[in-house]
C-alpha cells in the first residue's frame, strides 16, 4: 500500500540556519506533492505544492525540491527563525482526480534563539 | 473573508453515545473533505463531498461514521455508539473546486470518548 515517511525525531536548529525536512514515500507515483504547516490546536495551512515535471519551487524563504526516482520531497527553510517552529506535515494526492490526500506523520521543527 | 470553522472544538463522549460533528466551510467552495487525526500522526481521509454528493466515503472507518452535506455547504459528521478508537482530531478542509485546489483546513474537534 502507499506510504508516506517523515522523520518521526524532532529537528532542533538554530536560528538563522537552514533547516531541511525529508518525505520519501513508496508503492506510488504521485502526480503531485504538498506541504502543510500545522500548530498545535490548529488545521495544517497549506505551503506549497510541486508538480511531478517540476524538480524544485521556491517561495520566499521555503524551497521544496520533488525527486520522482528517489521516491522523495525535501522541505528546505532558509534563514529559520523561532516562529518557523511547527509541525510540518507532506502529503501526497492519491486516485481520483478531486486532491485526495495521503499525509504523512509529519516533522516537528523547533528552532531555537 | 471567515475561514473553515468547526464545532464544537472539544466533545467529551461516553462510549456508545452518539455524537455530531459540524463544519462551515468557506462560502462557495464546492468540494470538502473530513480527515481523522491521531496523536502524533496525519490527518487520515474520511470521506470527500462535491457540493452536496458524497463521491467517496472509503476512509471511513466503520458504519457507526456518517457524514452528510445536504445543501452543498454545512456538513455533519456523525459518529453512532462511539468507541474509545474513535477519540481523535477531526478535521474539516474544504477547497474551491477540485484537482488541485488549495484546501484549507478548519480548526479541528477534539473528540474524547471516555
């Protein structure tokens, strides 16, 4: 079946660094692949999505690379600050043509001051 | 404009009492989802509306879930005789059309079944 792993351990970094986050996924091809922020007692919010033709996007200090033979996404933030603190969560469309999502249990990020 | 809203945020249940979950999704967003979140893990697909048809329901996790959107816009999920599995986050999203619109995402009930 499909399946979706993120990095289960926290990631602590620094403030000011750039902080990577890894998604692989197995037994699928997914068109597309998004990121979702999620803070506690909230929804994710989405980030960003990249398309299976697309090898990298960027927006502002996010920059999300999708590598089809490898089976994996990074998740890259540049120049993190304390409120990038979050959960980070990847998620992959399954069948059916109305974005129907798998996610992933999602990296928690923590940096510090 | 108001986002996704739900409620309640927070159902404390005894097993086997019913309960019903509600979500406002934007205003003319035609498609919404329901998602089941564990501790610790990903939000997990329930069910998928297109305005008001239920057009697939295969995450639900057992006939005691129902959900239903009868005018195209407000749904409910129901949950019948809930179990202690059944304690989670459920969370709402919904988007404006299909493929691969943005969803957003509600606040999410916290359901506990004692």
């Amino acid at each position: 079946s499909q399946k979706i792993e993120q990095n289960s351990e926290a990631l602590n970094i620094q403030e000011g660094k750039t902080a990577t986050l890894t998604c692989n996924y197995t037994n699928y091809s997914p068109a597309y692949l998004q990121w979702y922020r999620q803070d506690p007692g909230r929804g994710p919010v989405f980030l960003l999505l990249i398309r299976e033709n697309e090898k990298e996007k960027r927006k502002e200090r996010l920059k999300v690379t999708f590598d089809t033979t490898l089976k994996q996404s990074l998740f890259h933030i540049t120049a993190s600050q304390p409120a990038d603190s979050a959960t980070y969560l990847c998620a992959l469309d399954r069948t059916g043509g109305y974005n129907k999502l798998i996610f992933g249990a999602g990296t928690r990020l923590a940096v510090h001051p | 404009g108001a986002g996704v809203s739900q409620s309640p945020r927070y159902k404390v249940a005894k097993r086997g009492q019913d309960v019903a979950l509600r979500c406002d999704p934007i205003s003319g967003h035609v498609s919404l989802f329901w998602y089941q979140q564990a501790l610790g893990q990903g939000p997990e697909f329930l069910t998928y509306f297109q305005n008001e048809a239920q057009l697939d329901k295969s995450g639900l996790p057992s006939d005691r879930f129902f959900a239903e959107r009868p005018e195209g816009s407000v749904s409910t999920l129901k949950i019948q005789r809930t179990q202690q599995e059944d304690s989670a986050v459920y969370l709402c999203a919904s988007s404006l059309r299909q493929s691969t619109d943005t969803q957003y995402f509600g606040p999410g009930t916290r359901l506990t079944v004692l």
